[in-house]
C-alpha cells in the first residue's frame, strides 16, 4: 500500500545546515591544504570549493539515503565528489571563453581572483579528486568493486558530452543569440543542469542497494527536480537581486540565452516550475515518511527561492 509523506511541520533550514556542516566537515579533509606545494593550485581549489555554495547536490544525495534507511556515512564520499564535480563546472563555467562572470557566490570568480590557467587547472583538479575519493577504497568501505564502478560509470555519463553537463554547456554555447526550440530549451537545461542532480539521487539510491524500481522512481525525481530547479533559475536572473544570488543579474536575457523566460514568459515558466516539483514529489510518496525530507529538498530549491 501506498504510504503518504507526513504534512507536519518540517524545518528545512535546520536540516540544511545541519548537512551542510556534515558535507563541509568531510570536504575539509579531502583538499590537501593551501600551504602544499604548489601553493596556489590548492589556494584556488579550496577558494572556490568553500565560496559560500548550499551544497544542494550532496544534500539531496544524502536525503536519497534517508528515503532508503541507508548509512549516511556510506554516501558521504558520494555526497562530496558531487560538490567537487559541481565546483569545477561552475569555475570553467565563469571563465571568459564561456560565461565570462566576473562574480559568483559574492566573491570574485577563481580566473579573476587566480588568473585563467590557475582557475582551468583548479577545476581540472577538483573533478579528478572527485573520482580519486569515489575510487578510494578507505572511502568506501562496505562498497563492492561492482558497485563503486557502477556510480562512477552514472557520474560519467551525468558530466560527459552526449547527455550530460558538457552537452549541455556546448548546447547553451551554441544556441547563444540564436533562435531556439522548446524541444532544445528542455535538453540544455535537463543536460547542463537536470543530469547531476539526477546522479545526485540515482548514485545514492545504487549505493543503498535499492531495486531497480527504485531507482528508476528516484532517477525520474532528480530529471524532474533538476529542470524545475534550472527553470527557477532563469527566474531568478530577471528577478532576483545580486546581493541574493551572488552573481550578476540580467546577463542571460542580453546575451540572448536559452532560457523558459525567453520562451514562456515569467508567470508560464513560475507555473511549470510548481508543477514539476508537485510531480516530483508525487513520485517520492511509495518510500513513505523516509523520504520526507528529500521532499522538502526538492520544494526548498526550486518553489520556495522565490
């Protein structure tokens, strides 16, 4: 039977935090320190990896391991590599021949604090230690071989150039200034945006060895909770403030960049973005109360930022 998340009170705040402060506490001791030869390298790594981000991505992993009575500490590695990978994306992201973002998190950029090739080589370095403490036996213990391989292969795919962050990033590149299809707005941004946060939930759920039933609910929740939260993102470049968001405001719409706004409108692109996330919570309701505060995830990041 069916099992229905609680509607009680949930303080969503606290439970941020509280993850936030697990996920930061690891990151801590993964990074060598700024004074390890050579200085600047790991200076730049560690700038950008403790800018200020909420740490989404591990969290909803985390949240994902909670739905499935999992060991937290089993995806904590998990939950770290993402924020590694995500951290990467966003400084090549900023770079000059991409986005060319002078600001992220309040704080400079890495290429603007680091200059261009320390910034290039501090994203390079944060995705392959991504994969070096995803592949750490001591960070993975209770793990199969089979298993681990099997996380690492979904990762993979969510940043590589077909279906993943790098397809997506090309696909925002190339239709810059350009006329653009609904059909081509949705794969940018279930690409660029949608595919890590699915890896988010779906590597979880492989490491709580949940069935495949499961895991094709929870892989459809992410897809689904990744596009509502880039929609909201779009959002939020037309409206919200820089002291809010960290960045500068209003670039999409003068670069001419593929965005729901663009295409819909603000109010159409609001109503799809609520409706996602009804829909994606509608697919939480089988793993019953456990799964409550993926949920409350899923509302806070996308519906409740406006």
């Amino acid at each position: 039977m069916t099992r229905v998340i609680e509607s009680a009170r949930f303080d969503i705040a606290a439970y941020l935090g509280e993850r936030r402060r697990m996920v930061d506490d690891r990151l801590a001791t993964c990074l060598p320190p700024e004074s390890a030869y050579p200085e600047i390298i790991h200076q730049a790594m560690r700038y950008s990896l403790f800018a200020g981000g909420k740490r989404i991505r591990p969290i909803l992993a985390l949240a994902t391991a909670e739905a499935l009575d999992g060991d937290l500490d089993r995806v904590l590695p998990l939950a770290c590599a993402l924020e590694l990978i995500h951290t990467y994306s966003l400084i090549h992201d900023d770079l000059p021949a991409m986005d060319d973002d002078d600001y992220r998190r309040g704080q400079p950029t890495c290429h603007t604090k680091f200059g261009e090739g320390i910034a290039i080589l501090a994203g390079n370095g944060l995705l392959t230690l991504a994969f070096r403490l995803l592949s750490e036996p001591s960070e993975g213990e209770g793990h199969t071989d089979r298993i681990r391989l099997r996380v690492i292969h979904h990762l993979c795919r969510a940043i590589g150039t077909s279906e993943g962050v790098i397809a997506g990033q090309v696909a925002d590149l190339t239709t810059q200034g350009k006329t653009f299809t609904a059909e081509e707005l949705r794969y940018i941004h279930s690409a660029k945006t949608g595919a890590l946060i699915e890896a988010s939930v779906s590597c979880a759920g492989i490491l709580c060895d949940a069935d495949p039933a499961e895991l094709e609910r929870l892989g459809r929740f992410g897809l689904t909770v990744g596009l509502a939260f880039q929609i909201v993102d779009d959002i939020l470049d037309e409206t919200g403030s820089p002291e809010e968001l960290g960045k500068t405001l209003g670039k999409d719409r003068r670069e001419g960049k593929a965005t729901y706004p663009a295409l819909y409108g603000l109010e159409k692109s609001r109503a799809e973005s609520v409706r996602l996330i009804e829909e994606a919570v509608e697919l939480l309701k089988p793993f019953g109360p456990p799964a409550r505060p993926l949920a409350e995830v899923a509302r806070f990041i996308s519906v409740r930022r406006f």
